[in-house]
C-alpha cells in the first residue's frame, strides 16, 4: 500500500461536524500529510457525515458509489453520525472504504492509519461512550476570526425524530476547566469569536451536579476573557433554558444576543408525539421572559413539517405560531423518517410528499416575506460588526451583528477581525448592506 502524503476531508450537517473535521485534520497534519483542495488529488479522503436527514446520507452513499468506479486507488474513511447510525450497511455495501470511525473515536484516527498501512486491513472503531481524550485536544482552526468549542457532546432528549442520542451517545458536559482553557488557548490564537456547541447547551453541566457548574456560569467566565469579542452558542431547548441563563445573556458584554430555541411544532398533540417535553403555551412563555429580559434578542427556531399524523389544522396551529413568535431566523424541514428512532417505530410517515412539499412551501414563503419586511427595519440604523472575510465581491467585506444578522459594507481587507460601526442604507434578499460610520 502507497504511503499517504495528502489528504482532504468532506464535512456533511453540523457546526459540531465541522469541529469534529477540525479535530481530525489537525492529527492529520501532525502526522505530515498536506490537505489538499479537491479530493482527486488527495491519497486519503475522508467523509464525515452527518445522520440528521436523509438527503446528506444519500449524497455520501452516492459519492462512495462514484469514487469507486474511478481507477486511482485512495484510502477512504468515513467519520461522523452515519458511521454509528449504519456502520453494517457502509461496510457490507461499499468495498472501497477501508475504515469507519465514530464519533467518540475521533484521536484514535492515528493509529487506525497505521493499521491500514501496516496490514493492509480494514477498521471499525465505533465506541459509544463519550472519549474524555477530546476534552484536553485543541484543533487547529481553520478560520482565523470564529472558532467553535463543544462543551456538550450527545444528548438524553430522546426526541422521538431524531437519531442524536442513538448516534452520538448520552450526554456528557465537558469540564469547566478544559472549556475556559480552550477558550484562551483560541484567544492566543487571535480568534474573536467563540460558539459554544453541544446539542442542548443549556443542560450544561446537569449531568454532574457535583461540578456545581452550569451554563450561565460558564458565560459569565468566558465573557471576562480580554481579546474574545463575542459569544455565541446553539442550541437551546426550550424546556432547559433558565432564568439564570437569561440574564447572563443580558449582563454579559460579549454574548450576543441571539438564541436558537427550536419550537419544532405549534401542536401540542404534536409536540407530545415528538417528545419534545413542553407545550406551546410554556414555548410562549418562555419567549416572552426572553424579549422580557433581553428587549433586542434575536430568537431562531427550527420547524418539522409533515411529522406523522400531522392535520391540516395541526400544520396551521404551527404556521399560526410562528407567525405570532415572529421569528428571525427559521430552519424549516420536511419530517423523514430515521431508523432507530421511536418515530420510525411507531408512526407510519403517513403524510404524502405532496402534502409535506404544500406545508413547506407555505411556511417557508410566509418567512422569507416576513424576514424582507423585519430586514428594512434596520434601515438607518448603526449596527456593529465583526468583520470576518471578504465577499464574493472582493470590493465587499462582510461580517455579522450581535443578533446575527449578515452585513456587507465596503472596505479593506486590512479590517478583517476588527469590529466596525456601519450605517445600514439597504437590504438585499437576507442581508443588511452599508457603509463604515467614521463618526
């Protein structure tokens, strides 16, 4: 077997999946292989995937059966949460890939290689307990401005759609101490902007009531960082976001203020069938402490159309809801259905694609008006941005606010990784467009 000089990872779903990319390309590098920019040139490729939807499964499940017909021979991985979710199925099925590698097994990728390399075999390491390992390495970041830090990793929701729990374990907090450390290790390497990822932050730290440490604390310490300017974090369960949580995003300077608390559906017989442990009058009430508390939050949601047994009049309660909530960010999502999850178990997916594409359609046109018409509202105003890279027009920079959203201004690229007042004069489809404020 050829020795590996090159390598290049594709990254489905995630921002955890990103990092996770992160997290494997730097033991890459460590080990002298170069990154290459396309895959044909790469001696190793690596697909690290995500199991959330369908579509990302059938791509990677479509790449394998391309790359296989071509003649150069490669060494193929797979990483991610379809490894864990149809481990059987991607070795039975696809010769060509010489190792699969869980979630939880990220550093052992090293020594997997060897092996391939020295016997010429083939590898699974897919264990489901959480490897403490991943605490204490720190990934060389591609991005010189934003960076994220999991301080989460699985999760015990158990939402009866989705295959998390089944595919990244039960969850685990990470220790307070490991994540401050992270977080000045990424400081030294001039990031501003840190996202604080675990697939429900706020639950931070109930696992392991003897750290005596929760989400909130975790924010007010991050936030007296000198050199980080902002502070980000997804997601949020509505049923686990505290009061406490709440006024940390109010004191804290560099937090922004942006929360991502996906409502999912605006039933409550829904919502019970998906297991998501709260009904839409305490979504609601929880909404209103928000805006309550923090006047300028920005809040996000994620939206399941279609789920089984779902009515006419249960899909308009949901478009109802969003209505009302008047969202400023929304993910909206047809249901599929997952293997091994309790859905799939027990509900027929009943609702025709036909009916799912109608209610997608519906909600997404009334969201994409809506946002147009939020958009304009800050028209005249001076927002603050980091400025993160330049556009696609290179005479463009562009960068967020604190509520996230994008904007595009003028300028050198001399001011990237500064913050920057600029005066918002127009916008175009979802993204504010302006001009630095020299005043």
């Amino acid at each position: 077997m050829n020795s590996l000089n090159t390598f290049f990872i594709r990254t489905y779903g995630c921002q955890m999946n990103e990092l996770d990319s992160e997290i494997m390309a730097s033991q890459l590098e460590q080990r002298g292989l170069v990154e290459s920019e396309n895959e044909n040139d790469a001696d190793l490729i690596i697909f690290n995937t995500c199991s959330i939807r369908d579509l990302a499964e059938r791509k990677l499940f479509g790449k394998l059966g391309i790359i296989s017909r071509k003649k150069k021979k490669k060494i193929i991985g797979i990483a991610g949460c379809t490894v864990m979710a149809k481990k059987e199925k991607i070795l039975d099925k696809f010769e060509n890939v010489n190792f699969i590698i869980g979630t939880n097994n990220l550093t052992d990728l090293n020594n997997v290689l060897d092996e391939i390399e020295e016997k010429n075999i083939r590898l699974s390491k897919t264990d489901t307990k959480y490897e403490k390992k991943l605490e204490t390495y720190f990934a060389k970041r591609k991005n010189n401005i934003k960076a994220s830090v999991s301080i989460t990793r699985g999760c015990n929701n158990f939402c009866t759609y989705c295959v998390v729990p089944y595919t990244r374990g039960r969850e685990y907090s990470r220790s307070f101490e490991t994540i401050i450390d992270e977080c000045n290790y990424l400081k030294d390497q001039g990031i501003k902007e840190i996202m604080l990822l675990g697939q429900n932050v706020d639950s931070y730290g109930t696992d392991n009531h003897k750290m005596n440490k929760y989400f909130h604390d975790l924010l007010y310490e991050i936030d007296k960082i000198n050199g980080i300017e902002r502070i980000r974090f997804m997601t949020s369960h509505p049923k686990d976001i505290t009061t406490d949580l709440m006024y940390a995003i109010k004191d804290c300077k560099k937090v922004c203020n942006f929360v991502h608390f996906p409502l999912q559906a605006g039933s409550n017989r829904i919502l019970k069938k998906m297991n998501r442990g709260y009904t839409l009058e305490e979504y609601l009430e929880k909404v209103n402490k928000l805006r309550e508390i923090i006047p300028n939050v920005s809040i996000g949601t994620d939206i399941i159309v279609g789920f089984p047994t779902e009515t006419d009049d249960e899909f308009m309660q949901t478009y109802k809801a969003f209505e009302q909530i008047d969202f400023d960010l929304a993910f909206i999502f047809e249901y599929s259905p997952r293997k091994n999850t309790a859905a799939y178990k027990l509900y027929k997916d009943d609702i025709s694609i036909e009916v799912k594409d109608q209610r997608m359609k519906k909600l997404m046109n009334f969201y994409n008006c809506n946002i147009k018409d939020k958009l304009k509202k800050f028209i005249g105003t001076t927002q603050e941005v980091l400025v993160e890279n330049l556009n696609k027009d290179k005479n463009f920079l562009k960068g967020r606010n604190k509520r996230y959203e994008k904007v595009i201004f003028k300028g050198n690229k001399s001011l990237i990784g500064t913050i920057q007042n600029v005066n918002i004069k127009e916008t175009k489809h979802q993204t504010l467009i302006g001009e630095i404020s020299f005043s």
